[in-house]
C-alpha cells in the first residue's frame, strides 16, 4: 500500500478540525489554521500536527468516536508503520514539504469528548506507544492536497543535527 494524505485539516483554533483539499504549508505551519493556545500548540517546532488513519480506525474499533480532524491533526496519513514514526523521522509530502518529527503530542483534555470512557489518555504514547500524534518542523514549505503521496525519507546523520 502506498503511504498518501488523507485528509488536510485546519481551524480558526481548537478541534474538530475541517478539511481542505490543499494547502499551502509554511515554516510555521498550513495556511489558514490557528491555535487557541499558541503558547502550547504551533510554532516552529509545532507547525504541523501528523497522525494515522490506521491509529484512528483501531480507535473507531475500540467504541471512540473518533474522525480524521476530530483530535486536531492537521494531516491525516494513512499506509504508514505509525509505530515508526517518531521523533528525528523524516517525511516527504507530496512533491515538495518535507518535515521532521520533533516530539509526540501529549493528549490535550479537549478531546476528551471522543473517547467513551473520557480517557483521552488513550492517545499519550508515554501510555500506549503508536497511538499518539505527532509534532514536525518544516525543513521545506511547498504546498500539499489530499491523495498526495508520502515518502518515508528516514533519520537525518547524527553530523545533521
């Protein structure tokens, strides 16, 4: 299966996020999304939240209403081994972003509204490696859609860092 965009998402601040078909992505982050807490989300560091299609069904499965947006990603992928993506990682989306994952995100209490039980922690990867969303820089800005392909580029060299 090749790894492509799901879903492009942004909002004025705060989740659900909606989606786009494209967007424009900058060093700090895509085009028309903002942050209700720019001291805790966003920035250089921040610019653009990532996570799995596949974490999400299997959060479906488990009785979580859950959707691609809902816990304020700003892309969905799918076709990846989320398992492996992780901090250092880097990904090419489309012709020409390319990220570098920073850090997980820690689950933040506002989508606690998702989860059946209310246990949004269900998404730290401290509780359950794999399932968390992800935080990543970006290297190059460019512009992506839905359907785009996504790249697995790998770690940068230790002399990179």
């Amino acid at each position: 299966m090749t790894a492509k965009i799901l879903q492009i998402s942004i909002s004025p601040g705060g989740v659900p996020k909606t989606a786009i078909p494209e967007v424009e992505v900058t060093e700090t982050g895509l085009v028309g999304d903002g942050h209700n807490a720019p001291d805790i989300h966003g920035g250089l560091e921040k610019a653009v939240c990532l996570w799995s299609q596949e974490v999400i069904q299997q959060l479906r499965a488990e009785g979580h209403a859950l959707a691609p947006g809902s816990a304020g990603e700003n892309v969905t992928l799918t076709g990846l081994d989320w398992a492996a993506i992780g901090p250092g990682v880097r990904l090419k989306l489309g012709d020409t972003v390319l990220l570098e994952v920073v850090s997980y995100t820690t689950p933040c209490r506002k989508n606690m509204r998702w989860f059946s039980d209310k246990r949004y922690s269900r998404i730290s990867q401290k509780h359950y490696p794999g399932s968390s969303r992800v935080y990543a820089r970006v290297l190059q800005p460019g512009q992506i859609k839905t359907g785009d392909k996504v790249k697995v580029l790998g770690t940068p060299a230790a002399s990179e860092r």
